[in-house]
C-alpha cells in the first residue's frame, strides 16, 4: 500500500466519480465499478493522464485490487494513438491474441479491434480467453466512436457468480470442481466475420503452416484435428478447471466460457450445445446452463460508452461481455500480462 503521501498525490489528479449504473456489489458496500475523474486542478489530456499514471501506478493497483475495475471518464484519450500511450503507461508485458475466438485486427502499437462480429450480435459473458491455459491478466478497453445506440461492454465480479451457483447448484458446481470442463470448437481457415467466434486457424495460431499451428496448438493445451477439403480444423482444449481461486483476493471465481460457449458459439461449423461439456465429456446439465445465464444477467453492470473512455479490468476477477448495437461503433481493446 502507498503512503497517505502518495496517496494524497494520485487524488490530487484522480477524484471518485459517479454514474447511474454502478451499483454495489458484494459485502464491502462499494460501487462497482470504480469511476475516476479529473481532480479540479488536473488537465485533461493524454499527456497529464499518462504521467499521472507513471507516478501513481501502485494506487491504480490498489484501486484495482479493490474493485476489479476501473472506469477513467474524461481524461482527454481521444485517438488510438492516445490509448496505446495509456496502455503503455503501465508497462504491463504484452500478451499475443494466440488462442482467442474472436476475430480482431490490430490498430496501432498494442491496440487491437474488439470482437468484429455483426452488430446485431451479443458476445455472451466471459473472462477474456479462459479455454486457454495462458490468458490475460488484465484488459484495457477504448471507447474511440460512441455507439449510436446500445452496445455496451457489461461487466460483472465473478466471485459473485460463484458463490450464487454453489447456494442454488451444488451438485453441479461439484461436479464442475471435479472434472473440469472441455471445449470443443470447428475453426475455418479464414477468418469468418459473419460469427462472433469465426476467427481462423491461420489468425489464431498466426501461421500458416500447419505443423506450426500444432505446436503453438499444443502449447496452449489445444488438440487440433484437421478436417477434409479445407473444412478447417477441430480444437479440443482440456479438460481445465471451470472454477479457480482469485490468489490476489483469495476467493473463488467462476472462472470459465461455459455460458459463452454453451449459448454463443453458434454458426455454420459449430453446435453450441456440443462445444462445452463436462471434463469427463458428459453434457451439461441446459437448466443448471440457463440458471447461470440468468444469475450473469442479474449481477451486470451496464454503463454506456462514452468517448474517450478507458475501462480496465482485473481478468481474474472480472467477466465481460457485448450488447448489440445500432452502428456507429468502435471499442479498441489492449490485453496484458
């Protein structure tokens, strides 16, 4: 923890904001998520924003740690360029789109396009990449062209969705800690952006090469299994935990792409209903699925984009997801170690 110092210092430049949409969650009584501000004597632009997080980076932590999340309105990042200055700020270690479901395109330095599926289109809740052993620790989140209707990225604390599972679920949740869970995905060999979950195998495993791709495959723990006549290739992952411990705030989180995949991963190659089963192959039981759903609609959190925005998520502890939209629409997106 920094000094009442140090302190001081970082609520000289960030002061607690307040919009409609947070609401408290869990025991502690606080909003989430954590809005920051401009301080009356703060300049608001990019440059101001990125020194101040130099300096003040251990309290942004400990903000972070408190919350899981934190909104920074108004601080003047109005480009890309500008949010890959804040990204780099916190000099967090990159970490490569490998494995992800998602198509994306890369914008500039460490900035990335966000799902590019049709707008008509819900990206169900998730922490980003969890069917894959490495995933990012944190997320970074750029509002450059406000939606002109809808297309909010909710959010919500996963250790929440856990702990109203195991009070109405048990057994399943039981058997969930016991035998994990395995994913099981149809990719194309180009991405397809007509789906949410139509990223290729080619930009998946960035190569080419098909021996590579089984490689950098058995890396993240992915079995592929080449399909005929160019029909793309099967990616079976685990089984892996679906439930994890949150080591920072030692608690456990409901950590996994059940509902994701169970609900959302749907197009002309993939059977949602097929793409996640128990660790054993076993399916999971469609009311336990549909109870979880509608424990993720309950505990959102929905605050609508404004630009300039940067939302930062804890990726332990926080899930997300993408209402549809009425275009206009650009969310960039930055993922760390």
């Amino acid at each position: 923890m920094g000094t009442v110092a140090e302190e001081a210092v970082a609520r000289s430049f960030f002061v607690e904001g307040r919009v409609p949409e947070q609401r408290e969650q869990g025991k502690n009584g606080l909003l989430f998520p954590q809005v920051l501000k401009p301080g009356a004597a703060s300049s608001a632009d990019v440059n101001s924003l990125v020194a101040a997080i130099r300096k003040d980076k251990d309290w942004l932590e400990q903000q972070l740690e408190l919350y899981g999340a934190l909104l920074l309105r108004d601080f003047g990042v109005h480009t890309a360029e500008d949010f890959n200055a804040v990204v780099e700020a916190f000099d967090y270690p990159e970490l490569p789109y490998i494995g992800g479901a998602a198509p994306r395109f890369k914008v500039v330095g460490r900035v990335y396009t966000t799902n590019e599926s049709p707008p008509d289109q819900l990206v169900p809740f998730h922490h980003e990449m969890a069917q894959v052993p490495e995933y990012p620790e944190k997320l970074f989140f750029y509002c450059e062209v406000e939606p002109a209707e809808g297309g909010e990225t909710p959010i919500l604390l996963s250790h929440l969705i856990y702990e109203r599972m195991a009070k109405e679920w048990p057994e399943f949740v039981e058997k969930l800690q016991k035998e994990g869970v395995l994913y099981t995905r149809v990719l194309p060999e180009g991405d397809d952006l007509s789906s949410a979950i139509g990223r290729g195998w080619q930009s998946t495993f960035l190569t080419t090469d098909r021996l590579e791709a089984e490689k950098r495959a058995a890396k993240l723990g992915v079995r592929l299994e080449w399909l005929p006549e160019g029909g793309g290739v099967k990616t079976v992952t685990g089984p892996i935990p679906a439930i994890k411990t949150d080591e920072l705030r030692h608690r456990p989180v409901w950590f996994n792409s059940i509902v994701a995949a169970y609900t959302g991963w749907k197009d002309s190659r993939n059977d949602p209903e097929k793409a996640v089963t128990f660790g054993d192959g076993t399916p999971l039981p469609k009311d336990a699925v549909l109870a979880c759903l509608k424990v993720l609609e309950e505990e959102k959190v929905s605050i609508p984009w404004r630009h300039g925005d940067v939302l930062m998520l804890d990726n332990n502890a926080v899930q997300h997801s993408r209402k549809a939209f009425v275009p206009p629409r650009r969310v960039l997106a930055s993922l760390a170690k």
